[in-house]
C-alpha cells in the first residue's frame, strides 16, 4: 500500500493584506491528482491543518474541500493529528462520527495510544497530535517524575507504543513535533520559539516510518524520519527555492519517494528600480512579490500603481527620498487603515525635501477633508 505524507497546510493563513485560499483550493486538487494518479492507498496529514485558532469560513471551506475529496471522492482512509496551530478540540469535533466515513481525527494526546489500522490489516498507524511534556505527566501520572523536560516525555509515549506494536508488520508514528537537527525556514516562526522544545530524532527508533509535521522544508532526519513540509511556500527568502511536495511511503518495501507539486503563485523577492521592475511585468504578475524598489518611497501612490499591475503583491519597500535609505514594507492592510493625515505626513515626509507639517496646518487639512467629505454627502 502507498501512503501520502503531508502536512502545515495552514488553511487560512493571511500574507499581505490578502490570503492564500486560492492556492491552498489549488494544492487540494493537486493532492486528490496525485492520490488518483499514484494509486494512493491512505493519506496521513502531520498536524497544522489551520493556521490559527480562530478558523475562518475560507479556512473550512477549504479544509471541507479536501476531506471530502479524498475520503468519499477517492475512497480512502486520512489520518490527521492536530498540530500547534490548530485548535485541537474544534479540530477533532465530531471524530467518533467522522471515522466511519474513515476519516480519523486525533485532538489530543491520549493514554493508550490507539493506533489506525489500514486496510491490508498488517500496518498500524500511532498518531500522536503536538503535546508539552504537562500532557504527558497527566496522562501518566505513574511516570510524571521522569517527563521533566519534551524528550523525556516523548520517549515515554513512545516506548508506550512500542510496548504493544509488535503484532503489525509495520508500524507508523504520525507526530507534530521539532527534531534538534531540523533544518528551519522563515515561515517556521512557532518553531523558532520553541526551540527548548526540541527532541533528538532517536526517540523515534524502532518505528518504519516516521511522519512528522511542523518544519515546513522537505528533510529527512534520519533513514526513518522524515518531514513532509508544508505543500507550498509560506514565506519569502530562503523557502522561494525549496521544492514543495507529498512524501510517498510503500508499506511493502519501505520505500520513500518525494513527489514535488506545482505551486499556483511562486513566491518570489525582487530587488530593482520601479522601471526594471515594471519591464519584468509579464515574468512576475502571476507570483506573490515582495518588492524593493530602490529609486522611489513606498508611499501610497506607488502601492497602487504596483498593486494593478502585481495583483499579488504583498510586500512593498522603498527608497526614502530624505536619508536614502530603504523603508520598511509597507502593505495593502496597512494603507487601509492609515487616515488622510498619516497619508499626508507620509507624503510630505518622502518627497526629496522632506517637509514635517505643523499642528495649523493639519488642522486646516482636516477641515479641508472633513468639508469636501460632507459635500459628497449631499
């Protein structure tokens, strides 16, 4: 049987002042192509399926999408573990329900860990949703001297599990969890914070197979261990030229196969005068940008212009016309929120002799404002 590893598909996660939901609709349909195309017996999805808490429509939409695509469209069983951004208990509502259409939803850590059996009978699937070690001393309270710190923890979940897989030819651990050799990304930010979190990739040994989620780079940490990484890039810099994909695990000889997926809108980070950009027009509208252009200030106007012309532009900087140097970025989002007067002083501030308005005359530009504003009312 051929397994799909994914995981980090941050459902709902903003970039700019936009979202992602069109390429996240799109690396559904690529996952229901793939599943078809290769034959996929089973889909285990490594934690992070929302991006936060506080789930969108757009979100659920989306997450609805692929479900049903691949439990009742193409039949087969998805394993999915909560990861540390989703909410575990709005995650896996509705579960006992849900796995008679096979679709297997672990919220939280629970003590014994119940494995999935899959259709060939001979291989168990253990699916451990992201914990602090806190969970473990409370869920086994015998051993809550020994779970001091997050490996001690998982090495007792583990060996809980170990304890009782002898009886399947193969055996998978699904776990969201930071391996202290993992190679991080931008968009890794959780991660980075919980750096005293890691645990070293032995404590999965033993295991056939282990599919982890919550580093979003394709690596694999060991002959055994692997990360899927999230299926499209979620941050500019370094992760535009990771390659994005599924894992493919055979359960009858234990081969790996990475499979890499087309990307909808390439991320991509650009550096040059508003006219060299302008001229790359046809090359870069179809990507999310992030833009440094190095001979204009990012005021509005610019966004603007930029913004037809990129309609996927999420991050924009300029040149400041009093020091030269380069602003922060600026965003759609941002500029929604800024009044007339910001509009104003930002204006005046990136001309090429910077001007700083006085209180008389921001009065008198607001009143200006406020008395054109009413006449359009009329």
């Amino acid at each position: 049987m051929i397994l799909l590893h994914t995981s980090d598909w941050h459902l709902g996660m903003p970039v700019g002042n936009s979202n992602y939901r069109e390429d996240q609709l799109f690396f559904v349909d690529e996952l229901v192509r793939v599943i078809r195309e290769e034959q996929v017996g089973a889909v285990i999805v490594a934690g992070d399926v929302f991006d936060s808490g506080k789930v969108s429509g757009e979100a659920i939409e989306i997450w609805n999408r692929a479900a049903t695509g691949v439990c009742l469209d193409c039949g087969i069983p998805m394993i999915v573990i909560a990861g540390n951004h989703d909410s575990a208990d709005r995650l896996a509502a509705c579960s006992e329900l849900l796995k008679k259409s096979r679709l297997y939803i672990s919220g939280r850590l629970v003590n014994p860990v119940e494995p999935v059996l899959l259709e060939d009978g001979r291989t168990a699937v253990w699916p451990l949703p992201f914990f602090q070690s806190d969970a473990v001393r409370a869920k086994w309270p015998d051993r809550c001297e020994e779970a001091v710190n997050q490996t001690r923890a998982m090495k007792i979940v583990l060996d809980s599990i170990r304890e009782r897989m002898g009886g399947y030819a193969r055996n998978i651990v699904v776990s969201h969890a930071l391996v202290s050799e993992a190679e991080l990304s931008d968009s890794d930010r959780s991660a980075r914070i919980g750096g005293a979190s890691a645990v070293p990739v032995s404590v999965f040994d033993g295991f056939d197979y282990a599919a982890l989620g919550h580093i979003h780079k394709p690596q694999r940490m060991g002959g055994r261990v692997r990360y899927s990484g999230s299926p499209m890039a979620y941050s500019f810099g370094a992760e535009e030229a990771h390659e994005k994909g599924f894992v493919l695990f055979d359960t009858e000889n234990g081969e790996q196969r990475f499979l890499p997926v087309r990307q909808l809108h390439p991320h991509r980070t650009v550096s040059a005068s508003c006219e060299e950009i302008l001229s790359r027009q046809k090359e870069l509208e179809n990507c999310w940008l992030n833009l440094s252009v190095t001979d204009r200030p990012a005021g509005p106007e610019l966004y603007s212009g930029m913004r037809e012309r990129f309609p996927y532009l999420a991050f924009l900087r300029g040149r400041s016309a009093g020091t030269g140097e380069m602003t922060g970025a600026i965003t759609g989002e941002e500029l929604m929120k800024m009044s007339d007067t910001d509009i104003l002083k930002q204006f005046l501030a990136d001309t090429e002799s910077p001007v700083t308005p006085t209180e008389g005359q921001l009065a008198w530009f607001e009143k200006t404002m406020l008395a054109e504003e009413e006449e359009s009312l009329q």
